[in-house]
C-alpha cells in the first residue's frame, strides 16, 4: 500500500461541493415540479381509470417515506454491526443516499423528459430513492476499505450505469420487475463485487480485529433489519400498478418474508457450532425473502408461491454466508464485508428466474400490459416475455460485472485517500472520535 | 433442573422448518388474494357508504405499517431492557412474530372463510398482526426463562386458543373491542402468567445477576417504548369503522396516552427513593393508557373521558410494578420477567370495565351495531350488551388462563431444551455471541 | 449554588399530577371531537374543491404521525449523544412533549373555538405537535442543566407565548410560515438560549467531564438525526393546502435536505483538524436545510431554489458549531448544550429572510391567499406581503427572547431543584441509574 496521504481536509471538500454545485445547476437547467400533467405521476399510475378522478399527487408519499426509512435507517443501521465502524456506516450512508438521490434523479429523469423538463412527483422521489440502494449494496460490499472521496466517485458511475441498464430493461426489453431483484439487487451486489475484487487486498486475508461486531453493535444493526424487514412490502409494491396489483405485491411480499424468517433460523441453528444461531445471519439472510420476491411481487403466484420463494432464499442467503462467502474471499479475491452476494446477489438471482419462470407461466396480470403498450407487440407469446426477462437479468448482471470492474479500476487510483490495511474498519481515519 | 440438552441443532431447525412447509401446504390450500369482492376487506369496513365508490384496497396500508412497526421494533426493542439478552428479545421476537402471523392468518381466517378461501386483505393482515401481540405479551412474562423450542410451542397453541375466544367475542357475543384491551392485552397477560406459573423456578427467587439492565441496553428499550407509544392510536383505531369513528379512536387513545405519561411519572418519583424516576417504570407504565382505552376507543366518552382512563392506567400500572410484581413472585411463584401484569393485564382489565361502563350508559356509536347485524336483536339494551362486555372479560380471562395453564404444563416437558437456571437471562446459550 | 434540595419527591409528583388534573378538567370544558363540520379539519383543508366530496378526516393520518416520530424520537433521540444522559434526553422529551401537546392543543385552540369548543381534528393535532416542537428546541439549550419541575414550567409559558405570537404571525399578520422556520425554529431556539442566558453557570466555563459524548450515544443520536432528516418533508408540509401545493412543499424540502448534507459534511471536513468529520455537525447541521426551506416550503421557488437554501444552510450551522458556539458560551455567557443556535436559530432567520424575499417575488401560489380571505385586502402588493413577513419575523425574535428571558428568570428560583453544577449532564441526579 503506498503511503498516499488519507487526509480529506482538500480533496473530500471539493469534490463534494463541486458535486453539489453541479446538481444544483443541472437541477435549475432540468428540474420542475410535477403539475399534474403529461402522467408525471408516473407511467404505471396514469392508467385509464385513475384519468377519471383526479388523484391526490400524495396518495404514495405513506410509501415513499417507507421507502425513505429503508435507504436511510435500514441501509445505514444494517452495517452498523462492525464494532468500530458504526460512524462511517450511518453517516457515509447519509452522505452517499443524499447526494445519490439527486444524481438519480437526473440520471433516470433524463430518459422520460416532459417538454424538456424532469418533473418532479412522489412517483419520481420513489425511483430516486430506488437508484440510491443500488450504490448502498454496493457500499456494504467495500465496507471499512475505501474513503468518502472514493464512495462518492462509485456513487456516480454507479448511478449513471444503473440508469442505463434500467431503461434497456423496463423500456426497451418491456421486462417486468417491479420490485427491482435484478435492477437493483442483483446489480448493486455484483457491481460492488466487482469493485471489491478490483480493491482485494491480500493483507487482510487473515481477518482483521476490526472486522467484527460487539454486542451492542450488533443489536444496533438489528434496527436496520427489522426496518428493512417491516417495510419491504413497500419498497416492492410502491410502484405497482395502484389497485389489485399493488395490493398482491404487499401481500406476496409479506409472506415470503414471513417465510424467510424460519427457514434463515433454521439453518443458522443447523449449521452452526451446538446448534447456536448467527447474528449475521439473522440480520441480513431472514431479508432475502423480499429481495428474492421482488420481480414476482405483483404477478398471480399465489400467497403460497411467494412463500415457496421467501423459504428457498432464507436457506440459500443463510448457506452463502456460512460456506460461500470464505470462499470467495481465499480463492477468488473478493472480500465482501456485508456478505451483500447472500443478501442482494444470490436471492436477486433467485428472483429473476423465478420472474422468467412467472412470466413464462403466463402469471403476469394484464394491467402490467397496458401499462407498456408501446411493446404489446413483444408480448405476443409468454415464451418471448420469458426470454424477456431472461435478458433482463443477462443485461443487469453484464452492466453490473463491467461497470463494476470499470469502476473499480478508477477507484483504485492512489490519490483518493483509501486508508492503508491496518486502519480498515476503523472509523477514527476519517472521523474524530473519542476514545 | 434435569440435565436435558440445550443443543437447538435438530430440535429447532426440524421444528421450524416442518411448521413453514405445514404453513405453506395450509396457504396454498386455503389462502388467496383478495379481489376485493365479498367484503373481503374486512367487515368493519364494507358499510353502506362505502360500496358507493371503489375504495382503495391500501386505504388502510399506512396504519397496518404502523401496526407493523410496533410488533416488531416496539415489542421487540421493548424487551432489549435486560443486560445480556437482547439478541433473544429483538431476534426470538422477530422469530415468533413472523411465525405468527402467519398462523394467525389461518387460525382467524378459517372461521370466516369466502368460496372455501381466506382472501387476504390489509384488514386481514392487520389482524394477524394483531394476534401475533398476544403471544408477544406472554413473551414477555417468560422472557429469558424458555428456548426457541418451547417458544414456538406457545405460538401455535395461544395463537389457536386467541381464534376461538376472538370469535366468541367479537361474534357470538357481539362484544366491542376495538383496541383489544380484553381479547389481546388482557389474554395475553394472563396467558403468559399462567404459562410462567406453570414453569415456576424456585432457584430464580433471588434475583438472577443477568436480570437487570445497563445503561445503553435501557436505551435500546426506549426505542421499543417510544414506536409503541406513538403508534398506538393506529393500533386502537386500524380495524374501527373509518371515519368519525376512526377519528375518535385515535384522538381517545393519543390523549389517553398523554394523560398516562404524566401520572405514570408523577408516580414513579413518588415511590421511589429520593424521588428519581425509574426506567422500568418509564418504559412500561407510559404505555398503560393505550391498553386501557382499547375497549373504549371508538365510543363516545370524550377526550377528557379518554384521559381518565389513561391517568388511572398510568398510575395502577406504576404501582403494579413496584409493589406487586415482588409479591406474585414471592407469594404466587409467578415470575413475570417484563411485569406485563402491570402493563397489559392490569390495564387490560380495567380497559374491560371501562368498556363495560361505557356501553351501559349507551356511549357506542350506532356504527358499530350496523357492522355486526345479525345480532342486532341482542343490543335492545344497554343493559344486555354490558352483560355482554363482561361476558366478554370473564371470557378472555378464562381462556387465558386455563389455555395458558395447558400450555404451560406441556412447556415443562423436559426436552425441549429449557435453559438451566444459571444460564437464564443469557443470550449465550443460543447465540453465537463474542465476549 | 445554594444548597437547595433536587430531591423531586413530593415537588415533581405534586405538580405533575396538579397540571394534568387541570388539563383533564380544561378538555372536559373545552375539547370535543371533530364532527367534520365548521371546516374542523383545519382552515388550510377547507378549500372550496374539498367541499365537493367529503374528506376522510384521516387523510391526514400519515404525515401527522411522521411528526409525531419527529417530536418523540427524532428530538428525543437525538439529545442522547451525551454520555451520561440519555435517560434524561429521550426520557423527559417524552414527559415534555406529552404535557406539551395537550397543553398546546388548549393554548392554540382558545384563539379558534368553534360553538364554544376545541374540535380536536388530525389537522389540530399535528399543531398540538407541532407547539410541542418550540419546548423541545428550547430543551436542547439547557440540556443538562436544569430539573424536570424547570422544565414543566418552562413548558407551560413558553406554550402560551407561542399560542400568542403564532396567532399574531398567522391571523393577523397573515404571513406564511408553512414550515414555521420563524414561529417554531427560530423562536424556540432564540427563547432557549434567553433561558440559558438567565442560567448561566460560570462555573461550567471550563467544560465538564460529563459534557462529552462516547461512541454509542453518538449512534444513538443518529436515530434521532436521521428520522428528523427522512421526516422533516411531512413536517414542513403537514399542513400546506393539500394538492400541488403539498407536493411542492415535500419536494423542496426533500431536495433542500440532501443538498444541506452535502454543504454540512464538506464543512465538517474542511474546518476539522485533518480533514476529519464530526459527529457534533453530522448530527445536526444535515438539519438545517429542512429548518432554512420551512417558510418557503409551499412557495414556486424551484427545486433548484429549495437546494440553495439548503446549501447555504448546511454551511452556516457547521460554521456556526464549529465558531459560533464557543464564542456565545464564553462571551455572552449562552451555554447552549445542544447547540439550537446553529441548528434552530440561524436557519430559521435565514428562513424568515428567504421567506421575505420569495414573498417580494411573488412566489406565494394563489391557493395560500385564498386560505385567509378576510386578509386579502393586505395582499395587494407584493412589497406589503413582504413587509408582513418581516413583522412575522420581527415578532417571533422578540416574543422568544423576551418570553425567554421572563421565563428565565422564573426557572432560577431557587426552589426548583436545580441540579449543582457538579451534577450536570448526569442521569443519576433525577433517575435510577445502576453503574
């Protein structure tokens, strides 16, 4: 590691009032408030019977600020479980999510502009919230390596990347995912996979003595998975369809949570030493159910399917964590601190191939046809939409590995002041702390 | 105690795993969406004014998170008060929950099913929520006393026994209680007594080391008191006929509150030494008003009647914990780990009596009678219907504790894993923890 | 310090009960329900388009109880960072805030009785909170320093001043202030630090040893910053005319608080020794944006308006921490333990000065005249509508530091049970701690 300086008083400074700047300036060229007009509410809301009534713009800010308390409190806490890193997982989060929820705007505004402008509606907020976890999975994935100058480096790219890949997907391929486990899921972990086998640091194969909870830490990260457990039917039917489609994908998403739950427990006890359970695997793999569940959550699966889909992912996250994640780090340089590949990537996958298996079933209820009539055309077969979505998890997976590694090359850079082996996790690098 | 193994490896893992997939085969048999025909969005909610406009099926959504968040952070931060048990208190009420109202869903939903199916609505998610609480407040009673085994052993059962003395209640008798200060806070206190009863330690009459708090794990239960307390009117008033009566419901239970915070402090320092307040009893007795005007919270007793009720529950519920908890213990051989006795029974009770009260002076909205129609024949007077209300009490009381004496007697099994008496109160015995 | 008694015994209990049992018997005079007549859900609700189809007097629910989250756990949580009194921060906030709004719904309410009665609305709630939030500000100045019979007193006068300027600002006046930047942020702050002038303590010139936080209270304060921070649109926007205008004022401040936190952690770094982050400023000037965009909220200043407030806001109150503060406590003699100056106090100008000059522009949507119509006399230039809100703000400063200042003087009786200054910043004084 060479001995580039970690100090931020100059580098961090500028690069985020710069950063700010610009946003503002492209906000005041790009930005407008929504008025009600042209379905700026959004495309999934504007459908034929909301046009009779003239909808409160608010009726989706209750779920929007269930999303809000996810990104902020869910994503925030959960990584709060290192013992000297709870400063840096709340507060970087913070930093990153705020700045990420304006770049996201524009980078996914840009695609859908009305008369030359992003108008702005809780429906907007919702996806700009939505773009920002993509970059907080893939901060779980280089937690405790990398400086706030290189995060806010990654949250660029990585929004701008993400807006792509989301556009090819939900316009271009007319695929399905409503709750995001292949858009945002699985992008997010294995971008930022990607970024940490670009970062690997052979010194820190042995463990570091950071690199681990105490017992209070470990009950705070608790608040942010109860958070993200509570509202995940949000986060999953919030840009539904309003209606029955909506309501199925808080009901399939509850359930499939509920059902994650004993299956992560259940393998934790059984896999670990007299049987005990395993805080990291009650805190991130009793998620995956909502994750896995994400590009179903509003297709006629039935109650009992999104169980089906929530118990598979409790065993499988809960497994990874356990055998896979060693493995990744020995054998192939890819030390993920989260175990984000147990709760984003696998489960993300499981969810896109249980969409292509939906879909290929015919499951998906028509209002999500109407809702793209520019592609009906596509749809003429459920086989076509089926390889559809296949594609769309091929092309979230593709534009994750490359603007990862792309994005991990930049960021191995010597200047951004990533902090040398010995102080990873370890907040008083970038933070006064008292000790 | 015998020298029966703790060892959760295939005890648990088998026990929760056979539960999830009887779950999933009773879902896929008996559960599905609602489509929003039948008055599947819940009885209370299908009045006549309704059916005139199609309302939307996530009306409700908000305070079901709201719900949400009390049986998951509020209960399960609220019991993170204990030193050295607060993974078992946020993760076993994780656990429970999320088994629970998934039997819950079932329990409730097969004595009302439509075309042979339970059709899951937001009301009907609301209510499986809710009879999760009560095995959340017996819980409480036995904390750090029992295993994950026999935990999941008195979900099943309480949860069962909860269904038929809600049905009763609330159908064959016709009895109001909105807020549930009978048939979930008042059940689920006795029941938790009579199963701690039952597993009686008479090692743990002096006090146990690890039966205490410390300062940052005080904290951490205020986050649990705090949710609970301000979300409380959305748990008296979720399932109340919306409207006015809706409105009533949460103004009566948010003043109600108010009122018990200041009695409940006013006597904390009055009985205890020098006058300083104690963090049980802030935790705790702050919360006795949202128990005790469940019954009555959507009749018309005023804001001013509302906080009477609040201001009693404050102080019997201080009171409670500070001289009659030792004496159940010492006298009774019933070792009540939260006091919920003082939090849920006592308050629970003189919600009953409130209710009982109230309906005899004719203080029910007509709504209410409209809801239940079939037995409108029963309501000629108020008389009759505050026998009714009794009957209601006298029935959840019963139920409470012969179920719970029952319940408690096949807890005592020697082989699900109890913990010996120097290991209670210890996260250590079934969690992976790091000194 | 004289040697006066901070037993609480028999003075706290006395008046605690004294002043509910007052309040109970002013509500069974004055407060009734809302019956959904006389425009109770509130002036701003009652628009000619809502009277066409009847509201659910609930639509107000959620946004009233993110409030609520703000004033109980945002506010309470986030006084925890000292070391040594959490119980007391997010403990006597909770005593505080439920006297408070009782208090607050009769002081608020005798200026708009309708048939001789307060008719509690969810809109009179969220002002009933909304009072609550002036106490809190002004908690925060003497954290530490004073007993929980000061701060009772404290609460009931400064309530009352506060009913009497909102009524000048809103009703007479007629000037916006959607977000109260003048009426609740910079009068509570300013009445605050009158207090903490009239507290002064030479002694605590020197810093003490308990004033400090360690590093789990600084995680605890972030539950406390980041619900503020998540929140802070419903606040601002509660109770705005529902519609485009509400939208409006939840986009500005989404937008105004993520650019703050970009301004806020850059300064943070820039004035820290070695570019370090403090947790003092992430705490709280990441605030600021929501308090600066208040009075502006609902008005057509642009995203791009919303974010350079928000931006110049983040500067100030790390400057302000980081410069100001010192300065105040060794000069002027204003010890302000949580620094509301810097958080409360300079953005609320800064939002009454922006208020001025949006006014100026003619900003203000045509919906918020029509909300006071027996005033519109006064509107008939831009230039008086501006000089209006500088009354506002002109009359908010002086009634908080002359209030303050009174209130004072009252609080240093020396019967009170001022805690020595020995015993400042520490829990033990006035609860049971175990060490």
């Amino acid at each position: 590691m060479p001995a580039y300086s970690t100090n931020m008083r100059l580098k961090f400074p500028i690069l985020a009032l710069t950063l700010e700047i610009i946003t503002i300036i492209l906000f005041a060229v790009f930005v407008d408030y929504d008025d009600g007009k042209h379905g700026g509410h959004g495309a999934h809301n504007t459908t034929h019977h909301d046009e009779k009534t003239e909808q409160d713009p608010l009726t989706l800010y209750p779920m929007f600020q269930d999303v809000h308390v996810m990104i902020f409190i869910g994503f925030g806490f959960l990584m709060t479980f290192l013992k000297r890193y709870g400063f840096s997982s709340v507060g970087l989060n913070l930093l990153l999510a705020a700045f990420a929820l304006q770049w996201g705007l524009i980078m996914q505004g840009l695609w859908h502009l009305e008369d030359g402008k992003i108008k702005v509606s809780i429906f907007k907020m919702i996806n700009a919230d939505f773009s920002t976890a993509t970059v907080l999975i893939s901060f779980g994935a280089v937690l405790g390596k990398t400086s706030p100058v290189q995060l806010l480096i990654m949250t660029i790219l990585e929004i701008t990347i993400f807006g792509i890949n989301e556009h090819l997907v939900a316009e271009i391929l007319g695929a399905n995912d409503v709750g995001a486990s292949m858009i945002i899921h699985a992008f997010g972990a294995y971008f930022g996979l990607a970024v940490a086998r670009m970062l690997y640091r052979p010194a820190l194969r042995n463990s570091h003595e950071n690199d681990g909870s105490v017992y209070h830490s470990d009950l705070f990260a608790m608040i942010g998975t109860v958070f993200l457990w509570m509202f995940w039917p949000s986060f999953n039917s919030a840009i539904a369809e309003s209606g029955t489609d909506q309501l199925m994908a808080v009901t399939n998403t509850y359930f499939s949570l509920a059902a994650c739950v004993l299956s992560a427990y259940a393998v934790s006890s059984l896999v670990e030493h007299k049987g005990k359970l395993d805080m990291v695997h009650i805190q991130n793999a009793t998620l995956a159910g909502g994750v896995a569940v994400g590009t179903c959550a509003d297709m006629d699966i039935g109650p009992f399917g999104a169980m089906i889909i929530g118990f598979v992912a409790g065993i499988i996250s809960t497994l990874g964590f356990k055998f896979l994640t060693p493995i990744l780090a020995s054998n192939l340089g890819i030390q993920d601190t989260c175990g984000v590949h147990n709760l984003h990537g696998m489960p993300g996958i499981l969810g896109g191939i249980a969409g292509i298996v939906a879909v290929s079933q015919n499951k998906v209820s028509c209002h999500n046809y109407l809702s793209t009539p520019a592609i009906s055309h596509l749809r003429h077969s459920s086989l076509r939409s089926a390889a559809m979505q296949g594609a769309a998890l091929a092309s979230s997976l593709g534009f994750a590995l490359v603007g990862g590694t792309i994005t991990g090359l930049i960021m191995k850079l010597p200047f951004w002041g990533q902090p040398p082996d010995q102080n990873c996790f370890d907040d008083s690098i970038y933070w006064e702390v008292i000790i």
